[in-house]
C-alpha cells in the first residue's frame, strides 16, 4: 500500500524537478557558486523520491518512512519557493548580443547581486538540511530498508495492518445477512439471468459499483438461491493481490469432491498433490471437470482486466446454461467480461432514503418508530453522510448503538468528528480498509489528484472542468506523448468515474460530467489523509484548530480566518479557496500564490483583488459569480497566468494590459440572467469586449464569450491571429457586411486548429449570404451553435465530417429541406433545436439520414405545432429523444417511434394538460411497439426564478451603473 505521503510529496517534487532543470539551463550565467548546490539539491532529491516511491509500493507503512517522506517533501517546498524568488527578481535572461548586450548582462549582474546572495545562503543552507534528512534516516533504520527494497526481507514481509482479510463465505453464516434491506429487489434480475432457459451459452453477470455497497453479499444471496438449478458452483475471492493458482485451486476444491473407495478400499483424493501443479495442469483439470456441466463461478472482487483474462479461459463454455458472477469497483472490468450481447452488466445503486431509514434504525432501535423524536434530524443528516453506502450505515449505526444514551449532543459529535471516528473507531475499521482500498489501488499518478478533491466542502458540487484545469495549474498534469494536459486530465477524471470513487451530479447532454461529488464518507478518508500530511489545511466548519505547519494549500469552509490571518502563516500558500463569506485575506502576504478560486464569494469587492497583480506565480484565477465589476488595471503584471474565470459577473471592459499575459490559455467571461414571464422564459446574455492586441494571447486555446459591437468590430481580425484556439464564442451585435466579412475571414484563418464555435446574433438576424462564403470551415470541428435567426444552413457545413454536436436556437429554419445538409453528416451524435430552431409544420426523418445520432432534442415554442415523423430506417442509432413544448405547443400524432431499434428513452417536458397527457400516451403507445421497449417518461414544466442574491445595478447590457 502507498501511504499518501509519497503521492502528495511526488506532486510538489516533480514541479521541483522541472523547474531546477529550466533555472540550471537558463540562468547559468548568473548562477554562479549556485550552481553546483542547485544541482546537488536536484539529485539528492529525485534520489530520494525514486527511492521512497520503490518502498510505496512495495507496501511499507513504516512510521520512519512517512516521517522521512514528510521531511522530504518539505525541503521540496521551500527550494521551490527559493528558486521562484530567484526566477522572479532575476527576470530574464534575454539580453541581446554584441557589446550592447554584454553591458546590459554586465548592469544587470551587479543588480542582482544581493539577491543571489541572499539566495545563495538559502540554498546553502537547504543543502545541509537535504543531507541531515538523508544522514537521519541511515542513523535510524535506512540501511534496513534499502536491503528491503533490494528483494531482503522487507519485500517479502507486507505489513499485516495492509492485508485486508475478507472471506466472503463467512456471512453467509450469519442469519441477519437474510434481513439486509432492499436486497430482494436488487436480487430478482440477478435470479431470473441465471436461471433463463433461453440463454444456454455462457452467461457473464457483472456486478459493479462503490466499495460498500454489498456487490459481494448480493452475489452471496443470489449464489445461495441458485443451488438446486446448478450442477457445481463455487464462491472465490480474487482481490487485488491476483494469484491465479491459488484461485483455481478453489474453485477445484470446492467442486470436485474425495472418493469413497469400495469396501476396504481407502479414499481417493482427485485433487492429491494440487499444490505441485503448474497453471496449464489446474486449468486443464478445471476445464475437464465444468466441460458437460451446468456450473455457476462467482468471482468477487476483481481489480484487473489482466485478472478476468487470467481465469476465463479455465471456464469452459459448453453450452449447458452456465453462468459466472463477477463483482468489481471498476466498470471497465465490467464492461470486459461482458462482450456478449446477451451477457449483464449490473450497475449496484446506492439504498433509497427510506431503505436507509429502514436499516439504520434497524439496527439502532428495531424500527423508525422507536426512535426519539429529538434525534430524528440528526439521524437524517448521518445518513445523508452514507450516501446510502449500506456498509457505512450499519458500521456507523453500531457505533451509535454502543453509547449508554441516546443523546443529540452526542450524535452530533460522532457526525462532526466522523473523520477521527474512522480513525480511532473499531466500528469503523472494517468500513475504513474497504473504503481506502479504493484509494491505495490508485495509480501512483492519480493518488496526488485525488486528494485534492479534500479541497471542496461536503455536497459541493465540484464542476470538472474548473478542477480539471487547478490540476493542471498545481503541475499534477502535464501534456504527454501527444496529448495536451487538458487531454490527459480528462482521462484521469474518467479513471475516478471508472472506479466510482466519484458520482456525477449533472451530466451534459454529449454524456460528460458537468458537475460531481465526492462520497462523504469517502472525503471523510482524504481530508483526514491531506490534514495528516500538510497536503491542505481546512479552516471552518469542524476544521477550526490553528494550523501547527506551513500552510501550502488552503481551504476555506466558513467561520473566522482570525487564526491565519498573519503574514507568517500564509507566506508558503500556493493554492488558496474560499467557498464561504468572511473577511478577505491580505494577498499581499500571499506572494507565492498559483491558484486562486473565490467563486461564489459574496463579499469579494473590486477593492479585494486590487492587490492580485502583485502574485507574480499566480496562474489559475477564478472571480465567477462574484460581485466583482472591474478586474485590476495591473492585471498584465500576471505573466504566469493560464485560467481567468469572470463569468457571470459584471465584468464586461477587459483592461488593455490583459494582452500582455503571455501563457493566458483560457479566458471566460459572459454572463446570464433570466426574466420570467409567464410559461415563456427571456434570457438576456452579454460577452465580454473584445480589446485590442487579442493577437497577442498567442497560448489561448479558450475564449467565450466575447461581445462584438460598434466600438469594438475594428478589433475582429485579431482573432484570426489565434493560432492555438480551440473553443470561441462570439456574440454579434453589429449587422453590417464589412464586420461579418472580417469575423469569416477570421474563422477561415482558424481551420486548423479551431474544435468548438458559438456565433450568437442576439434580437437580430445573422448574415447568411456572408457566413455561407466561408472558403475554408474548420475542418476539425466537432461542436457548433448558431443563435439568432437563419433561415438555412450554410452549404459547407455539410463537409464537416468531424462535426459531433450541433445546437441551434432561434434559427428559424422553416422546411425539412433546410436540415438535409447536416442529414448525412457520418459523425453528427447530438442535434438539439432549441426554440425556434425549426418553425416548419412537419419534420420527417427520412430513411438513411443521421445515420449515427444518439440525441435528438426538440423544443416548441408557445403556441407552435409540429408533425414529427420517422420513417423505418433513420436514426438507426438514436438512443434518447427529449421533447420540450412551452404552453400550448404541440407534437401532433408522432409516429415511427417503433422504427427506431437502439432508442432507449423519451423524455417529455410540458405544462400538464389535455394535449400533452394525450401526446404522452400515443407516445407509449408506440415505444409499445418498439421492440426494444424504451420507456416514455413526463416532466412537468416548473418555471422558478433563478439567483436569490442581490446584485450590483447595471442596465440592459450588462454595464455597471455606478
């Protein structure tokens, strides 16, 4: 097991790395004497991290390590910080040549001297520090573990605290396994999959989901029902320490009996000497003996594709209606073992809020009844911590059961201290080791990202592209073989989903997350990880303990910052978060800071971030939702920074010097409010201005949403100049030909690189006849949105053979015949018109158009009808149909919905009425038809006013009135 010291510690020490090497290359004229000690600090270092990092994963969990590891990661901290000084007083090295240039490097020598000075006694004294560490850990056990990493005695001899010991036979013995709550339900498909007579062939039933969740008592349960319509069966554990030998030879004891002999005759063993057999021989007998049976296998706990692959080819399919049960945390193992289509794969869901009810009073008091009505608030907000985890619920329900009175005070102590409790609990160590084996089977890579996710309050909801890009600007992700970081951070949010260590919250309709949570009881084990080892400090809320360490990472959850409002304690912050109100922070003292998130802060000011431009490593900055007006006219001073979030505030007038960020990557801005009137919503919008010199943000990759108007259409060809872009959004407020001319040409200049376009011509009409000239589309692009009236498509967008998802709003396209030019596109999945996207009468999908969409979304206006139809061969792949009608629309008499073989959901929002209850039922009607069955479902619309806070004055569009 890896302890999260080295994870964490690897995080600050890879940045290290890189940034040695940059400082040793780069400023070696000026480094002088520095040299030799950076370097020596540079190897010293990576030594010890590869060496530590060898004794992670070995599995060694000695205290002498974590503290070693710890001290490590300290010394990494504080050169970081030493050489971000050095980088920053230095500032560059670029000094032009000839004798010009050497009197520059000459005055520039002299100036600095001070300050490598200064630097060169830190560094000094750093190196000391670096070799006392090393020298300490050979005086107190170092030569042991090294011998250990060779291949000695320490690699052979695990720690026994490591070694989770679960037999999943063993509940069986127990009566009250029968009286879990919900598990007949979850039961009744696994029991009519197994006993199917209609699947004679090899049968895979994959049981997936959140550790905790009971995915091993249902295969018990389900295993224990099936005995009389199996020949054999058998229940192993495969677990993460795969040893195929020794499963093999479980399963062969468990099915192949000894031999009474005859008479005097002694018993046979068919099975003597199975110790000594290779792989090939137990796989062979296996084979032999399940070969014309009818046998059922569960296989519990698989961590690894290369585990399935490793015990599926002794498992013959001879089609006599066998089956194998697998159960696994990850859902690509499996979605692996069930290649076929007649295999399952079974997604285990959290318990219902009444089922949890059900168990936990179960298991407290009897029933529900018999508790205390005093203490019926706080049960409900201990099991909102469950999350409906039942093995959390009954782990925490016997800790609450121990206590002699039933008191609220009490409960709401264990509720607070919930982290100390998993700690220090033996009630809870059960639930502890199978929560944190989700944890230590992370990759060393993901251990680091995961803890960061300690960052964010209970329930937050964490949207995944702004934690996405903090990763990136904590240095944990960097681009690799040919993939950017973005890329590369996205795959490794995917791991977490893979592994259901997170839950999505919100999902886009392309099937991304938008928005996720962490398990509570889940972040309960990170938090207490990261507080452990100074990874982040948390203040407010239970987090109120002056912090006793440098503070690095800081999250701000409420309550006072009295305790670390000083300049000492936040002079090493790099990454500060602030989720509640309170009193700003001095960021003068903060001068290291790289990330700074105030999203939603209520009391963040113009007059608050006036000091942000002195940060010079600020590189991820985010005032979203804030009462922020105005960004700082220094702002230009950021040369580090990559993320600038101001959307959805009043932050319009970018300030000239924005232009002067050279590695700016994503800059986002916009905003949104909503007017209700009556059934028809009003939305206004308004983007940022677009300043002059854009062109030279030459990393920007992102930009929306920008407003184009008569004071700033001159500044259009600056966009052309953005050779990296890859997402713009664009807001049209001018009409003329000449300005539409320029933002064409600007896009063609784009073909290359660009992967996502908005154009939006708000309360007017877009130019057609200009936008359909554009001589060269982006050839990659995979995301379009036009708002603003159309009346067609451009001709070239039926070339976009990347093209993905196309979203259209107010375009007012009247004739099915202004839709056959996306209607072949290969690789078109999602198709949304919004309202007044399409104002035709009649909609046919005609066969052998959109020939791979996933995702058709409809919207009606108030008062608008539609006859939609499907002809047998379109949309062959169409899973989900959404249709959204305002008040009075209608969709007259749909039909051909049982032509589509792959759909498996229809949606409905209306107002309830007549109509649409009648619209509803013809719908199932036809999905009756459907064989595929897919289900109809009806929401009823509900228009609430949104944003609840107050907000500064400001006119029509958007500008401020003070």
């Amino acid at each position: 097991m890896e302890h999260p010291v080295v994870s964490a510690g690897g995080g600050a020490i890879n940045i290290l790395f890189c940034k040695l090497g940059t400082v040793l290359i780069q400023e070696a004229q000026l480094l002088g004497g520095i040299r030799v000690e950076l370097q020596y600090m540079k190897d010293e270092l990576e030594s010890m991290t590869a060496f530590l990092q060898d004794l992670a994963e070995g599995g060694n969990r000695r205290k002498q390590v974590q503290i070693w590891m710890k001290q490590v990661r300290e010394v990494a901290y504080v050169v970081e910080d030493c050489v971000d000084e050095f980088t920053y007083h230095l500032g560059s090295t670029t000094s032009g040549s000839g004798l010009a240039g050497l009197f520059h490097r000459c005055i520039r020598f002299l100036q600095t001297v001070r300050v490598r000075r200064q630097i060169a006694k830190q560094i000094q004294e750093l190196k000391a520090r670096a070799t006392s560490i090393s020298n300490r850990n050979s005086r107190y056990g170092g030569n042991h573990l090294i011998s250990g990493a060779e291949g000695n005695t320490f690699a052979a001899q695990p720690a026994p605290s490591d070694i989770t010991s679960l037999d999943i036979r063993t509940p069986a013995l127990f009566p009250e396994i029968t009286k879990l709550v919900g598990i007949e339900v979850r039961q009744s498909n696994l029991v009519n999959w197994l006993v199917d007579e209609n699947v004679q062939r090899l049968m895979v039933i994959s049981i997936f989901g959140f550790g905790g969740l009971g995915k091993t008592t249902l295969a018990m349960m389900t295993y224990q029902t099936a005995t009389a319509s199996f020949d054999c069966r058998a229940f192993v554990t495969v677990s993460q320490k795969f040893d195929v030998k020794a499963l093999i030879r479980d399963i062969l004891r468990q099915i192949i009996q000894p031999v009474d002999g005859n008479g005097p005759e002694p018993t046979v063993d068919p099975l003597k000497g199975i110790e000594e057999w290779n792989v090939e021989q137990l796989a062979n007998k296996l084979r032999g003996h399940l070969e014309d049976k009818r046998y059922l296998i569960v296989l519990d706990d698989i961590w690894t594709i290369t585990a399935w692959e490793g015990i599926q080819f002794s498992l013959p399919n001879s089609h006599t209606g066998s089956r194998i049960i697998v159960t696994t945390r990850m859902k690509t193992v499996a979605q692996a073992c069930c290649l076929h289509e007649y295999d399952r794969a079974y997604e285990i869901e959290p318990l219902t809020g009444s089922e949890s009810s059900e168990l936990f009073f179960g298991r407290i008091s009897g029933n529900r009844e018999n508790c205390p009505t005093a203490l019926k608030n706080i049960s409900e907000k201990i099991l909102g911590k469950c999350g409906g985890i039942p093995l959390a619920i009954v782990s925490i329900a016997g800790l609450l059961a121990t206590t002699s009175v039933y008191s609220y005070d009490r409960w709401e102590k264990i509720y607070n201290s919930l982290g100390l409790e998993l700690e220090t609990s033996p009630w809870l160590e059960k639930l502890k080791k199978i929560l944190e084996l989700s944890y230590n089977d992370l990759p060393y890579h993901l251990k680091t990202c995961f803890l960061y996710l300690s960052t964010y309050p209970e329930d937050h909801k964490v949207r995944r592209k702004s934690l996405l890009r903090r990763w990136i600007a904590e240095r944990f992700v960097s681009e690799k073989r040919g993939l950017s970081a973005l890329e590369v951070a996205e795959k490794y949010f995917d791991e977490f989903l893979n592994r259901s260590i997170v839950h999505s919250v919100e999902m886009s309709f392309d099937g991304k997350v938008k928005t996720f949570r962490v398990h509570d009881i889940m972040l309960e084990i990170i938090v207490s990880k990261s507080i452990e080892e100074n990874f982040i400090t948390l203040m407010g809320e239970q987090h109120t303990l002056a912090p006793q360490e440098k503070i690095r990472r800081l999250s701000i959850h409420g309550g006072s910052n009295k305790n670390i409002s000083t300049s000492k304690l936040l002079s090493h912050v790099r990454s500060l978060s602030i989720f509640a109100d309170g009193e700003m922070l001095q960021f003068a003292w903060i001068k290291l800071l790289r990330i700074l998130d105030l999203e939603g802060s209520g009391f963040a000011r113009n007059g608050d971030i006036r000091n942000i431009c002195k940060l010079f490593q600020l590189e991820y900055l985010s005032l979203r939702n804030t009462y922020v007006t105005e960004l700082p006219v220094q702002i230009g001073n950021l040369k580090k920074l990559e993320t600038l979030d101001v959307r959805d505030t009043a932050i319009k007038h970018l300030p000239p010097h924005i232009t002067n960020l050279p590695n700016l990557s994503n800059l986002l801005g916009g905003r949104r409010v909503y007017n209700y009137s009556g059934s028809d919503p009003i939305s206004e919008f308004w983007g940022m201005h677009i300043p002059n010199k854009l062109g030279n943000l030459e990393m920007l990759t992102t930009l929306a949403q920008i407003e184009i108007t008569d004071s700033t259409s001159h500044y259009i060809t600056e966009l052309g100049k953005l050779s990296q872009l890859r997402k713009l959004g664009v807001m049209m407020f001018v009409d003329d030909d000449m300005n539409w001319v320029s933002l064409i040409a600007a896009i063609a200049k784009l073909s290359s690189c660009l992967q996502s376009l908005l154009i939006w011509r708000p309360d007017g009409i877009m130019n057609f006849r200009v936008l359909d000239t554009l001589s060269r589309p982006p050839m990659f692009l995979k995301s379009i949105n036009f708002r603003g009236k159309l009346g067609r498509l451009p001709e070239w967008i039926g070339l976009l053979a990347n093209l993905t998802e196309l979203t259209l709003r107010a375009t007012e396209l009247e004739s099915e015949e202004h839709l056959k030019v996306i209607s072949q596109l290969p690789s078109l999945l999602y198709l949304r018109l919004h309202h007044s996207a399409y104002t035709g009468r009649a909609l046919t999908f005609s066969a052998s158009e959109f020939p791979s969409l996933k995702l058709l979304t409809i919207h009606l206006g108030v008062y608008q009808a539609l006859n939609l139809r499907f002809e047998e061969g379109s949309a062959p792949k169409l899973h989900r149909l959404e249709l959204s009608l305002f008040e009075n629309a209608s969709i007259r008499q749909p039909s051909g919905i049982n032509f589509l073989a792959n759909l498996q959901e229809v949606l409905v929002h209306a107002d309830p009425c007549r109509n649409s209850e009648a619209m509803v039922h013809h719908l199932m009607d036809e999905a009756s038809r459907n064989p595929g069955g897919p289900t109809v479902t009806f929401k009823a619309k509900q228009w609430k006013p949104t944003g609840s806070r107050t907000d500064p004055p400001i006119d029509h569009r958007g500008n401020a009135w003070f």
